[in-house]
C-alpha cells in the first residue's frame, strides 16, 4: 500500500495534546485544529441519500421505444456489494450492444449519471452506473477517489462481459470518477473510449495549490514544512482508517501508460481542482485525446455543445451505426429524463401501480418534476462542500478567520441561493412565474410543473 520502513519517509505522530505539553509550538496548536475533519473529507465526505425511486421508472418509452432498467449488485474485492443500475432498449437492434459507465464524483451517487441519460440512449446503446463502494447505496464506510474504485468499476466490466450482451465499452467519469478511469485505464486497454471530466492530477498537489489560494485570499503565510508535515499526517491517518495512501493518488502518473481514446473536459471557472490539472493530465496521455474547456466550475452542468461533442466522441469510438440512433432523441443533451415528457413517453410503464399519473405525482411530491433531482445536501462537491474542505485544510494550518473569509468571498460573487449540481437541479421551489413551453409554446400559469398542453414538463423548475 506504499508504506515505507525507513523512518524518513515515516510521517510524523499527530501533535501532542495541550495536556501533555503546556508550551506547545503554536504551529502544532494551530495544526491540531480541523484535522480530522480534513481527514473526513478525504475518506468519508457527506454521502448521497436517495430512494430508488429518484432512478425513475424501471419501464418507459423514450423516442417511441421501450426501455428498461435493472438494479443489480456486485461484490468487489474487498467483499462490498456495488449497486449499480443498467439502462437498455427492452428490444435490442443488435444481439450484443455498445454500453457506457457512468461513474459519479465525490459526494455523489448513480443518480449523477440521469441528465445524460437520454442522450446516451439515443445513440441506440445501453447505459450503466455505479454506486462506488462507500457512497450511495453500496456498502462500505470509506471512499478513496479512485484507488479502491478502479477494483469496482473492474468488477462491473466483468460482470457486463460474462453476460455476453455487451460489445464494446466507454467510460464517462467526473471528478474521483475520471481519476476512476484513468486508474483503470492503463491496465484495460480494451475500453473504447473514455470521457474525464475534471480529473485530478496528484492529490497532493491538489492540497498544496488549495494552500498557495489560501495565501492569496490573505491566511497567514504557513511555511512549506509545516504544510508538508501536515500532508503526511493526513498520509498517516488515511492509510490507518481507510488503508490507501494519497502519496499513491496521481492519474497523471498514468496517463503516459494509457492509450485509449480520450476527451478530457475542465470548467474553466473551476477553483475546486482547477482545469491546469486536466491540461497537465492531457499533456502526458499517450493515447488519441482532445481537451474541451467549458463555462462553469467544479459542480456545475455542462453546456448542450458539449453533450453534442460527447456524442460523436462516442460514435465513432464506439463505432455506432447511424440506423441505432433514435429519431429526435439527439435534441436531448440539456439534463432532461428520458421519461419527463410525456409527448415522447407514449404511455408510461412502471412500478408506480398507478401507470404515468402516479409517477408524476411522486415527481411533483419529491420536487422532481422535468426530470429536476432534488436529494437532501444536493449531488456531488456543491459549493458549500468544497468551502468546507479548504476550511478544514486552512484551519489545520492554522489560519482562524478561514470560514469569515470564505463566507465574505462568497457573499461579494453575488451567488445565488439556486446551484446546479452535475446538471442535476437543486431548487427547493417550483416555478414561481408564467413559464413558456419549450415544445408547443403555450404560456402556462405559475406554479404549474407540467404543460397543460402537451402534457412536456417546465425544464426551468
């Protein structure tokens, strides 16, 4: 696992308590503080609750076709069982098909995969993603960005190549779930393709610009040492609690390894892991690669042109026949469900009990009407979540006017109450104005979720 018996590289016992030693540095008083909850938000950040039923239907119609998804588990190596769920054409155009694996990012769940979801069907392939070990429904207490999740994603390739129904396979991961890939990749050249979006190059080098940012938002100036010291009692406690070393956590060590076809993507207001990691991480990939820059940060959706170029992207590396893909579903790339409207569901089937009437109501109940997911603390690393990890690095250095400063940045950028996490919406509030239909132009009153026309849900709520 990377531990080294020279006591060198050996890192330095936590700090002595103040009990034990009164005329303590103040370096270590100040490093004691926010320690473990650094550490936490390494191994054991917020984890995405979510009921089976924000899935969405386990049978719809999308594009004039019948779909269905099957929930399954694996058991990786470390004997966690991996939910997964599986999205494919109830009649298949072909006997084998292409798939892509979503894999979710830090803080986040399968549910991350839904506002591509009916891009990635109307291509005529099937779709799977993951619940990594320790996030979501799978088991487990710990996430490692990557490290323990390439020996999940290994077993779900398995799994989909036993059933003999699955040709070639993509990947599409964001944040750990790119690194996922990229982990992965080296050692597997047989996936087609690979979509990575905000990957991490190093995790300590992650670490070491969050603290060089810090300095530049005014925390005191800490000396190189002292945040070298603390990276490795982080080292430390990560291997003892969750058994990875974060010295070990470097895709760009990888990607030089690693020939598979690759579209790289970074938002170019991304403070969080900025796009200079995808750029370096590109810098070095051996295979065929291209690098898109986009508007947004860290969390934010993706803009339609992007969806558009993943879609050739995975065309021609997945070598899909043009007579697979569905009439109309290619307008599809803006993170609506495949089975939010109901001009393109001709009939909803599911396990409501209640046919399309009673999926509708649970969506106006849990706030999901238009396809909008709305899961308690939103999906993936939110803004607050990410404040919340330069806090707990800054105060472990000793910087105690960290949170005000956070909180004055954020106050003065005039962000909104409203985020977009992953293209998944986290609005707390139904439309409160008269909202034109995008599909049959009616102007329906405010407050109503769906069209009182044709039946096409308000997109904006």
């Amino acid at each position: 696992m990377g531990n080294s018996s020279s006591t060198e590289d050996q890192p330095p016992p936590p700090p002595p308590s103040e009990e034990q030693t009164p005329s303590q540095p103040s370096y270590y008083q100040m490093a004691k503080q926010g320690y473990q909850e650094l550490v936490n938000a390494i191994i054991r950040p917020p984890r995405c609750q979510y009921s089976e039923q924000h899935l969405g239907p386990s049978k719809f119609k999308f594009c004039g076709k019948e779909f269905q998804r099957t929930d399954f588990k694996v058991t990786n190596p470390r004997n966690l069982e991996v939910c997964c769920s599986h999205w494919e054409p109830k009649e298949r155009s072909n006997p084998i098909l292409p798939c892509v694996i979503y894999m979710h990012g830090n803080s986040s769940s399968r549910l991350e995969c839904l506002p591509n979801l009916a891009m990635l069907l109307s291509l005529g392939i099937t779709v799977l993603a993951i619940d990594f070990a320790g996030s979501g429904s799978s088991e487990g207490d710990h996430v490692s960005l990557g490290y323990f999740e390439k020996d999940d994603l290994d077993c779900v390739i398995k799994h989909l190549r036993d059933g003999g129904s699955t040709s070639t396979i993509a990947l599409w991961g964001r944040s750990m779930g790119a690194a996922t890939a990229l982990l992965h990749g080296e050692r597997d050249p047989s996936i087609a393709g690979m979509i990575l979006d905000s990957a991490f190059s190093s995790l300590v080098t992650l670490a070491e610009e969050m603290v060089e940012k810090g300095k530049e938002m005014g925390m005191p100036n800490v000396p190189q040492f002292v945040v070298r010291m603390a990276i490795r009692w982080i080292r430390s406690s990560v291997q003892k609690q969750a058994g990875f070393d974060i010295y070990e956590l470097t895709p760009v060590q990888h990607a030089d390894r690693c020939f598979i076809p690759a579209l790289f993507v970074a938002g170019e207001e991304d403070e969080f892991v900025p796009p200079t990691h995808s750029q370096r991480i590109h810098d070095s990939y051996a295979g065929d690669k291209s690098l898109v820059l986009v508007a947004g940060d860290h969390n934010s959706a993706r803009p339609g042109f992007f969806s558009h170029s993943a879609m050739i992207f995975l065309i021609n590396t997945l070598q899909i026949p043009e007579h697979w893909m569905l009439n109309d579903g290619s307008d599809f790339t803006q993170g609506r469900m495949p089975w939010s409207s109901r001009a393109l569901m001709g009939g909803l089937m599911n396990d409501f009990g209640g046919g399309e009437q009673a999926y509708l109501n649970f969506m106006l109940e849990e706030n999901l009407a238009g396809g909008c997911v709305d899961v308690d603390g939103g999906l993936g690393m939110t803004t607050e979540r990410q404040e919340n990890v330069r806090n707990a690095l800054y105060s472990m250095l000793g910087d105690s006017g960290a949170n005000q400063r956070l909180n004055d940045q954020q106050n003065s950028s005039g962000e909104g109450v409203r985020e977009e996490a992953n293209g998944v919406s986290l609005s707390n509030s139904i439309n409160a104005v008269e909202w034109s239909c995008t599909t049959c132009t009616l102007l329906n009153d405010a407050g109503v979720v769906v069209c009182s026309a044709c039946g096409c849900a308000n997109y904006s709520c």
